[in-house]
C-alpha cells in the first residue's frame, strides 16, 4: 500500500506513478481532491472522453492528452462525474481502485520490470495523437493488451521525435529491440547536475553610460524565451518579478502545470511554463521534493536567474559580493522543466525525463534550452531540437582538471567550460607575531561579534579523526594541510565536520587549489579559510617555532577589477578532448562558472560549476537571437566560438588552473573565453544545414547505446568552427565555408598558427565578398613534419580584416600505429 491510495505498483493511469489519486469523497491522509493539475484553465480539454485501463464507466476512450506527464498526485475533475459524498459516485471510485488494483497484479506477473527509453527516429505524422496512437499499438502487440500499453508507458515523445519510456522486463525489452521499426531499446540512466559581477566582467555593463550595446540592441533579450532543464525555480524570487512585462508572446503552446506548493498564479509574465517529470526517480526520493515544478534544491533557481533573472540591486551574501544581481538577458521568458529531484546525498535525474522535457520544450515554443546536467549519451532529442531552431546549450562537467572527461559532446550542442573572473574575497590571517598572510573565504561575523580576537593555533595535519583524536583543539584554530591529491569537494566538508566535532574555533585548510572556497561555507559563521601550500606552510613554520601559538581571522572582503587577473579557466572544469568523438573539439567555450552570486530561494547564494557557466551562455545567446532572429544555431555558435578571448586583460595568454597552473589550450576553454558584444558581430560565420549532421553521425540499431558516429566520413569535415584531428599519419585536406554577416563588401586575410609539428595552408588565402558572394569555401591543407607517436598540439585559423576577427582553434595529433594509449 505505497502509491494508489497506499496500493503498490500503479503506472501510468494518468500519470507515470500514483499516489494519493482520490476522489473528494475518498480522501486520503492529506486531504488530495480529484482535480485537474497540470493545465492553465485547471481542466483537461476532452477529459470526458479519457478512459482509465480496467473501469468501464461512461464509456470513457483512450486520451493520451488526458496524463500530465510526471504528475505523481494526480488530481483531475471530470464535469459529469462530480463524486463529492455521493453515494452512487463514491462506489464508482472504490470501483476505479479495484480495477486498478487487479491491472496491477495481472502486470507484475510478467517479472520484474525496469523503465526503458525506445527510439524510433523521425515522427511518422504530424499530429502528436497519431504518434502517440502509434506508441501504444506497438507496445500493445509486445505486452498483449492496450490496457497493458497505458499502464506500462511514462512519457510518450512525439513532438521532435517519436519514441516513449515505458516500465518493461527485459524480455518485453529485447522484443522490441527486435522490432525493425525501433531503431534503439536503452535502460533508463541517472545523471547529476554540472552561479553579479560576472556580467559586468564580460562587458554587459548594465548601468554604465552607455550601457552594453548588445543589451540595447537586443532589448535586454525582451520576449525571447530561454527554457531552463533543472530542479525546478522559486516563483517567489525578486529575479523572477514581471513588473513591466507585456503579455506572454502568442507563439508560447505550452501550460503551467500545477502541482504541490504551485498555484496558477505562480507562472506570470515572466515564468511563462512550467511542467516537472517524476516518473523514473525513486519514489523515496520524490517524497523528498514538491512534486511541482517548486525548486526544494535552489539549483535551478540559481541557472534561471543567471540566465534571465531581473534586475535586483543590493544583493550581497553577508556583505560579500554586494552588487546587482541580474541575468544576462533581463528581460527574456522563462519555461521551467523540472527533471532534477534531491536525493539523500545528491540531485539526480532520469535520461527519460531529460527526453520528455525536450521534447515538450519542441512543442512550447523555447528559443534557448539551457540544461546544467551530465548525461552520458549525446541525447538525440536535442538534435531534434536543433533541428527545430533551438540552441541547445550544456555543461561540460566538473570532473578537471584531468583530461579526456568531458561530457555533453555532440557537435550539435554547446559544450560549456567554467572560467574565473576577476573578483577574489581576500581575508587577513594575522599570527602572533605580527605576520599578515592572505587566503581566501567567505568569512562573515555573527550578529553577537564585533571584533576579530587571537585565538590559540594548533597544527591538525591532514585533520583525520584518527589525527584530531590524539590532539586538542577545543577553543583552538586548526591549521589543517592535504597531503594528498582526491576529491576537494568531499575533502573539505569532511574536515569542517572533524574539527567542529573537537569543537575547534576556526580552520585554515592549506591546499593545491583555491577554487573552492564555497566548501567554507559549511562553517556558518566559523572562521575558515582556504590558502595554498606555501602560506600553509609559512603558518606551519610559525606553530614550530612558539609555544603558545595564536592567530587572529579577520572577515573576508570583496575585490573586483584589473588587480585581480582573469578569465582563467576553473581548476574543476572537464577537459578535452572527447573520447567518444574526438573528431569533435570540445569544449566550444568558456563562461564565467566560479562563485557566482544568483537566486537561491527568497535570497542570494554563490555557487560554482559549469552548471553556472551555461546559463551564462545561454543568457548570451537569448540576446544574439534578440538581434539576429533569424540565424541559425550553428551561426550563433561560431559566433560565439570565433570571437572568444583568449587573453586577459593584460594581453598575457588565459591560464587554466591545473596541477601545476599552465597556459590554456582548447581542450580547456575552446574558442576561449565568451565575449558577447563582440559575438553580436562576428563578421563571418561558419554556418550547418542542421541535416548535414546525419551526414557524420547516425543512428544505428542497437540495444544499449544511441547515435554512434560512422566512420566513412570522418567529423572534421562537417563545418565546425574548429578543427580537431585525431590521427594525423599523411597530408589531408578540411574544407570550411564561411558566410558574411557583415559589410556587404568584405576583404579578409588568413593568419595561421601551425600547431608544433604540423604545416597547415589555406587555399585561397583571401577571401573576397560582395553582394553576389555571401559565402566562401576554402580548403585547409594539414601536413605532419614529424614521424611519431605524438601528443596534441594546437594552432590556430584566423581570416581578419580592419574590423573583425574570426579565429578558430585547431588540435592535431601525429600518430604512427593504431590503437595508440598514452600510458607507462
């Protein structure tokens, strides 16, 4: 007695899982009534004609429209069938339940059942009904019945794409592997997700006289709508406002969905739609959750107001980072799709549920879909998006500095690392005798404080329990030092929890890297700070020598500007290259990722990740597509990618944070850091027929993976705005096309920086464009000068001309053998 009404094991009768589904005059525990959720006008279009498997009653007919994707109590009304404390109506609903409950048994008989994903291509008809109808025939000819069909299926595709999720044994499954039509039968997977100074530091002043020119351009991004693939939104945000919004645009189809703790009036003129998708999480984790798209986590209301957030000034956390808190594009739309639930130690969400939202953001009518999250396929429902105008934006992932782990690798996405700007949060560490030395915090004083004191210093060592046991630090400031190089993100909240359990007073954490100084805000008001060897080792040096060492913290400060150097390239972010397609450079771009303050609940919180540098992104393409309505994904891309810094603000070479810190190369950053006034205009613009791309990659018929690259026809030759080549063993040729968006009359010149190693030439080196002569192809030869078993190595293609710049990257690498494994 878990889901219907306490009964175990209900799908997909109306919605993926049932919990609570009572009729008024059935109440449960919590007092649910049967009502509509899920629709603006709070009923289903055609809900009289739905029919439940199992209850023959009023001749109700098969409705796919009539399930609420995700919807785990569902609540529907029905005009005819109003069973507040009827006698007649009540028996109907105990009828309703017993034939569920028989449904349930006659499937479970069939074996223990997983839910799996099954693709089948391009939609074979138009109207959505039909496709869906289509579904359930080919699941009933598998299962035996309808009825079995709608109670397996969770979320039925067939907006961009046509295929669904249904709950299947893995025989069922294999039956339908085998079915010529299906082109792929894949398990369910779980995945993770991937934080305002930072916009004013990629040049999108706000407030300055004149402000960015692509915010005026652009209108502040107004009416475009940005599609947020995350844990869900706080409404309540004062980022969230709709004060001076005109109405939601009329090409807008898709709902606001109600559900727990959201009511209608929750959406607006600014959070135009919202939906979430349950089905495929954990029933003990969806407990843990609204089952609405109401943001428990703060996840995704921290992406959507990076993205689209209004204007807030005077935020701050503790005084920390005081400023105005805003997203890129202001005055864009935002459509809400919840996928991500918080689980007991994380946030996790379904490939299924990942699909469904893409494909209803096809339908709604999204310009931009922004999705924090790792997945481990390269999702074809987001080429179908692509192929539907939409730019599809993604995190490269937080598993730097190492390479070769990026993920979100499809040429038809963009790849998102996580770069540094320039604000640092110095805080003075001052020792007994007088020597001052500087980490990094977000220490803040309690209300009750009013001055730093000198408190009594201990040296902790690697601050193991097994360590802190044999010393006292209870009153005392621990100096602790990692020793060896793991996981920082699991190494610091250990150590906070080690040292409060002593009951020590403060912490100074001597390690390799001070990108995480968001790991110190475990210490709610304690004193900790974050240094690197060196000074940890000063203050080492120090306890040696007294025998009564002491220290006084004093609270953290903001620092922007030129003294603090940036962008750099975050010291967690994946690198390339792509092992899955290598022929692929990936990352495409770098966007400010490391603490970020943005929305979090009713207040402000920093984050970091490249799940906060993908909204910068898309926050930037929402305002390109403000002004360029028409270009397509892949020429919003080169622009981005082509006009990307690669300098800081000295002109020195961007750095990327890594054991030790090195210059930044493209499988770290791409085309390099964003620049959006400059991405506005471009100049030129390498630009795709979105169907070139199932030129190089096609789906082949397989049990457990999706969309494989061929290999007649290598990616290097699709007309990226880079260039990556695995195996280079003999002279070959790329071709690219380049189309002017700029000056009608156009002159540019090629400059080439040959990666070590390797001669490249361009043929023709010049490249001349009138009004006759919008595009050019040209030929870029590439030659290996060595013979050997050779590591990348990375170079350059620029065409310029008195006004623009367009570079691409290029990595290289030389081989001799096949099968070649960079190991010892």
């Amino acid at each position: 007695m878990d889901r219907l009404g306490g009964m175990s094991g209900a799908r997909n009768v109306g919605c993926p899982t049932w919990r609570n589904v009572g009729c008024p005059a059935w109440l449960m525990s919590d007092g649910l009534t049967w009502r509509n959720v899920g629709c603006p006008e709070r009923r289903v279009p055609g809900l009289e004609e739905c029919r439940v498997p199992g209850l023959a009653y009023v001749g109700w007919t098969d409705l796919e429209e009539c399930r609420v994707p995700g919807l785990e109590e569902c609540q529907f009304y029905h005009t005819n069938m109003d069973f507040h404390f009827s006698t007649r109506r009540f028996s109907a609903c105990i009828i309703f339940c017993l034939c569920l409950t028989i449904s349930i048994s006659i499937s479970r008989a069939y074996g223990s059942q997983t839910l799996y994903i099954v693709y089948l291509g391009e939609k074979k008809h138009e109207d959505a009904a039909l496709v869906t109808a289509s579904h359930h025939d080919m699941l009933s000819a598998i299962l035996g019945s309808k009825e079995e069909a709608l109670a397996s299926i969770t979320y039925s595709y067939k907006h961009g794409f046509s295929g669904f999720a249904a709950m299947l044994t893995d025989d069922q499954a294999q039956d339908l592997a085998d079915l010529p039509e299906v082109i792929s039968v894949i398990p369910n997977q779980h995945h993770e997700l991937m934080t305002t100074r930072s916009w004013d530091f990629l040049g999108m002043n706000l407030n300055h006289t004149p402000p960015s020119k692509l915010l005026q351009r652009s209108k502040y991004g107004e009416d475009v709508i940005i599609g947020i693939v995350d844990t869900g939104i706080w409404p309540e945000s004062r980022s969230f406002s709709d004060n001076g919004y005109g109405p939601i645009p009329s090409r807008w189809k898709g709902v606001c969905q109600l559900g727990q703790a959201w009511e209608g009036t929750n959406c607006n003129r600014k959070i135009i739609g919202a939906r979430y998708y349950a089905a495929g999480v954990d029933k003990a984790y969806q407990e843990k959750n609204y089952m609405s798209a109401r943001d428990i986590d703060g996840h995704g209301t921290h992406t959507a107001s990076t993205a689209a957030g209004a204007v807030v000034e005077g935020v701050s956390l503790h005084g920390l980072g005081l400023g105005v808190a805003r997203g890129g594009a202001p005055r864009a739309r935002l459509a809400v799709y919840k996928v991500a639930w918080t689980t007991t130690k994380s946030v996790q969400l379904a490939s299924a549920a990942v699909l469904a939202a893409l494909d209803d953001a096809i339908h709604d009518g999204v310009d931009v879909l922004s999705l924090s999250i790792r997945v481990d396929d390269n999702s074809f429902g987001a080429l179908q998006a692509v192929q539907k105008g939409i730019t599809v934006v993604y995190g490269a992932g937080n598993s730097g500095p190492r390479p070769q782990v990026i993920f979100n690798t499809a040429p038809w996405v963009i790849t998102v690392a996580a770069s540094k700007i320039d604000r640092s949060f110095p805080t003075a560490i001052t020792l007994g005798n007088n020597q001052t030395l500087v980490g990094q915090s977000l220490y803040y004083m309690l209300k009750n404080e009013s001055t730093s004191e000198f408190k009594p210093l201990v040296l902790g060592g690697s601050c193991s329990p097994e360590v802190l046991n044999s010393t006292i630090i209870n009153g005392k400031v621990v100096l602790c030092i990692a020793e060896n190089f793991g996981p920082v993100v699991d190494i610091i909240p250990d150590t906070i929890t080690n040292i409060k359990t002593g009951g020590a007073s403060g912490l100074i954490f001597a390690l390799y890297t001070i990108d995480v100084i968001l790991s110190t805000d475990y210490c709610k008001g304690m004193a900790c700070v974050i240094v690197d060897n060196a000074i940890g080792f000063q203050a080492a040096t120090y306890i040696g020598s007294q025998s009564l060492p002491v220290v006084k913290i004093e609270p953290a400060r903001s620092i922007t500007g030129k003294q603090v150097p940036g962008p750099k390239v975050a010291f967690f972010s994946s690198r390339g290259p792509s092992t899955k397609y290598p022929t692929v450079l990936k990352p495409d771009i770098a966007a400010p990722g490391v603490n970020i303050l943005a929305a979090k609940g009713d207040a402000y919180a920093f984050n970091s990740g490249t799940s906060m540098s993908t909204p910068h992104v898309a926050g930037v393409v929402a305002l390109l597509k403000a002004v360029h309505p028409h270009w397509s994904h892949a020429a919003l891309k080169s622009a981005i990618v082509t006009t990307a810094l690669t300098k800081d603000e000295y002109g020195n070479p961007m750095l990327a944070e890594a054991l030790p810190r090195k210059v930044a190369d493209p499988f770290d950053y791409g085309g390099g850091n964003i620049n959006p006034d400059a991405a506005a205009d471009p100049g030129l613009v390498y630009d795709i027929d979105p169907m070139d791309y199932k030129k190089f990659f096609a789906c082949k018929i397989q049990t457990y993976g999706i969309c494989n690259i061929t290999t007649t026809l290598p990616a290097y030759h699709l007309n990226l705005p880079s260039i990556s080549i695995p195996e280079l063993r003999h002279p070959i040729k790329v071709r690219r096309a380049v189309t002017n968006v700029g000056k009608v009359d156009a002159v540019y010149q090629s400059d080439i920086q040959s990666p070590l190693g390797v001669k490249i030439k361009v043929e023709p080196p010049i490249l001349v464009f009138s009004a006759a002569k919008k595009v050019h192809t040209f030929k870029v030869s590439i030659t290996p000068l060595w013979k050997v078993q050779g590591d990348y190595t990375f170079g350059s293609l620029t065409w310029h001309n008195e006004h623009h710049s367009v570079r691409i990257p290029i990595a290289v690498r030389i081989t001799i053998q096949d099968f070649y494994a960079d190991v010892a």
